[in-house]
C-alpha cells in the first residue's frame, strides 16, 4: 500500500499464522459507494504491516479513520473476539468487539505513560455488510470514538472518555519498534512487562477497507466530517515551484502575461487528491486551476507580486512570483541591428539583425529569471545563447508559421542576482535573420 505522507511508510501485504507468513498481494474490489477496496479475508490470516519509517508513527495525539465494510459472518477470533482494523503494538488500536453487548461496538486504546488502557468502549452498532466510517481520537485530554454513514454523512460522536497521559512509543512496551498492522492485531516483541519473542497474530478483519488514516493530531469532528465527505484538512502540498515556460507565446495586448508553469510535490495531500491553484495580486483579476496533476500553467501579468497558493482541502503551500518586462532598448548590441514595426511586437517594435555574430546583451542588477523574447518565422535562423558569459545552447527561432512574442530561451537560478543574458546571432544560411523583442525577468 503506498503511503501518501510523503513519509516512505509504504505497506507490505501478509498472509498465514505466525511462523508460516507469506507475502499477499491484496485483492481488490469496488465497495457500496464506487471505491476501490482492500479485500481482507480473515481465514487466510491477511494483514497489511507498515513500518515505522524514521519514527514518523512515534505519535503523542492521533487520529485514525477506517472506511470499511464488516462481514461478521467469519468469526476470526474467537479466544479474544474482536476485529481489528488498525494497531500499532505497544503504542495504539482500534477495533470491533464481539464480546460487547450488544456485540460490534468499536474499542480503542493505547499505552499511556507505560501502561495499557484497553477498556473504552463505544455505543454504537457496526453493522455488517454496511459501508462505515469509524474515527477513534486522542488529543491528550479525552479519548473519543466518532461514527459515520459509509459516505460520509450522519457523523456522530460515539463515545468520549477523560483520558491523559504521553502515548508510549518505540521500543518501550515491547522490546522493538513494532510496525503498524492494517486488519489484525500482530506483535513480535515480548508480552508487556516480559521478555522474549513471544510473536502472535490474531483478530484478523473480516471484509473490506477502502481508505485507512492515520494523523499526528486529534482532529476535530468538523476536520473530520470534512475529511470523510472526501475533503483533506490538515494535507498540505510540499514546496510550490514558479518556472518560466520555454517557447511559450505570450498573448497580444500593451500588458501581455507570462506563462508559467507552477508546479509542486504531493506533500501530505492524498494520492488522487484534486489541487486548486490561486495567484492573486492587489488590483489585478485572480487567476485560479484546479486539477489532479500536480503541475498548472498560469498566465500572470507584469508588475505585480503574484501569491500563489496550492491546497487540496487543508492548508496551502505558496510561493510569490514577480515578473518585470524589458523592450529590446533595454540590451546593448554591436554591429547593425534594425528595428521594425509590426501589429504582433510586443511594444509596437522590436529589432533585428542578419549578421553574422552580432550581439544583443541584457543585464539585469537583481532577478532569479531571465527570458529571451522574439519573433519567429521562415527567415529567421539560430543564435547562441551566453548566460553570464557561458554558452548555453543554439536556438533555432524558425517556424513555418509566424509566431509572436515567443519566449525563445529561460534560464533560471535558485536565487536572486546579477545576471547577463546574450544573443549571438549566427546567421544561418537562407535563413539569417535574428530577432530581439525583449526580456522578461522574474525576481
């Protein structure tokens, strides 16, 4: 099962008693409302162990939440009589009893301050066959136990207890670092307060489980009923990146935007989940995307500091894009260089040249940036590109059609600087031509 916190606990399928473990690779089915879902057979001793990568289990507060269907009809358990749907041994669990009355009331519990509190019990009736959610919190005050309809709806607080104490990690209770069992309870440390081995495995789930989480945090019934009506709160995107899009052609108009490329990693939002992409600017129209990809192109204009926010329902990550146009009067050039005047140059003009290496050098005094604006079409040919006196590449600006304010070559660094950027015609035969429209920086 990969692991969407980003944290590499990804999940391995296994099978069988103890002793005779096998890989499982889970199958899967389409659960009462259209989601894929992990089947469990509990006869065949299947579970899901992930490990404690880096101690990112190591929890204070938790939340956990199980979409699930029972089917009671298999009794996996009957020394101990309980389902179990998640446990971290020596740490936490969260299950279903049979041995309640009535019977299949959720149960979860934890070690506090080195020893087990295993008796909080809920009220409400899991049925069997049913698609359900089922959340168990920790927030170091109380001990709560929500339920909800399979999609979401008729959330309801089960049961809360006064519960305190620091939830006991690692090593402490068992001897090892025990990793976290989706649809069984399964130890391989000693009895709490013993020693040895003494591994076991029993109260194997029964069903299906079509999403299972785990949170550092005690949400509240709000996040949760948020988060189980197929929202994130508290999933955020990691770090948002702001690119210059090369060979992109910037829109007609006195003001035309750039376009980037905004791009970000998944973070702690869910595999799958959709993304909402904002830039806002004071005075300027918010350009906004929303999709599951996790990269977006924005058209922003010129002048403002640009926010750019990423969100997949909780908290957003951000970055600020600011974009500065230059004209071609902007550059120093050697030998001839001629300006023309068109409808589609951007500023009414641009400059050109057919001469074997002549120059257009820009400097800009602070940017992270730089693009090299042009025309393009049948008579234009290549130019060396120097970046800080270093060539770069060779831009080949033909085109069968003719294209306008083509941002024929970016460059970008990790932060803001001085920089040059030079265009070296060459002068390609039957082709020479080489244009300059301008510069774009980004700081």
């Amino acid at each position: 099962m990969p692991d969407s916190s980003g944290n590499g606990n990804d999940g391995a399928g296994k099978k069988g008693a103890v002793g005779a473990e096998t890989s499982w690779s889970p199958s899967t089915t389409t659960d009462s409302g259209g989601s894929p879902a992990v089947v469990f057979a509990g006869a065949q001793k299947e579970r899901i162990e992930i490990p404690n990568t880096a101690g990112s289990l190591d929890v204070s507060h938790f939340s956990i939440l199980v979409q699930f269907t029972l089917n009671e009809s298999v009794d996996t358990d009957p020394a101990h009589q309980r389902y179990e749907l998640m446990e971290k041994a020596g740490s936490f669990w969260f299950n279903v009893r049979e041995d309640t009355s009535p019977k299949y009331r959720l149960r979860v519990g934890g070690f506090f301050n080195g020893r087990a509190v295993d008796t909080f019990t809920g009220t409400h009736v899991i049925p069997s066959n049913t698609l359900t959610w089922a959340v168990a919190t920790y927030d170091g005050a109380h001990l709560e136990t929500y339920v909800a309809d399979g999609d979401g709806t008729n959330l309801a607080l089960d049961r809360s207890v006064a519960q305190t104490g620091t939830l006991n990690t690692g090593p402490t209770i068992t001897g090892i670092d025990e990793n976290l069992v989706v649809g069984a309870k399964h130890r391989k440390g000693h009895a709490p307060g013993g020693s040895g081995t003494n591994e076991d495995a029993e109260a194997f789930f029964n069903g299906t489980m079509s999403r299972f989480m785990v949170f550092d945090t005690a949400l509240t019934q709000a996040q949760i009923a948020s988060l189980v009506s197929g929202t994130t709160p508290g999933a955020k995107p990691g770090a948002v990146q702001a690119s210059l899009v090369p060979k992109a052609v910037m829109p007609s108009g006195a003001g035309p935007t750039v376009p980037y490329t905004i791009s970000w990693a998944q973070g702690t939002c869910p595999a799958g989940a959709t993304y909402t992409v904002t830039a806002t600017a004071a005075g300027s129209p918010a350009v906004s995307h929303t999709g599951t990809a996790l990269s977006a192109t924005l058209n922003l204009s010129l002048g403002p500091s640009w926010a750019v926010a990423v969100g997949c329902g909780g908290d957003s990550a951000t970055t600020i894009v600011r974009s500065s146009g230059f004209q071609e009067s902007a550059a120093s050039y050697t030998k001839t260089w001629h300006s023309t005047s068109f409808a589609g140059a951007w500023g009414g003009t641009s400059t050109y040249t057919t001469l074997a290496s002549a120059s257009a050098t820009f400097h800009c005094s602070s940017c992270r940036a730089i693009a090299w604006v042009t025309d393009e079409d049948s008579a234009h040919g290549s130019a060396k590109v120097y970046v800080d006196g270093v060539l770069k590449a060779t831009v080949n600006t033909r085109s069968s059609s003719a294209l306008d304010r083509v941002l024929a070559y970016t460059f970008e660094w990790a932060t803001d600087g001085a920089h040059t950027l030079k265009i070296s015609n060459v002068a390609t035969s039957g082709h020479p031509r080489t244009t300059v429209d301008g510069f774009i920086t980004r700081s």
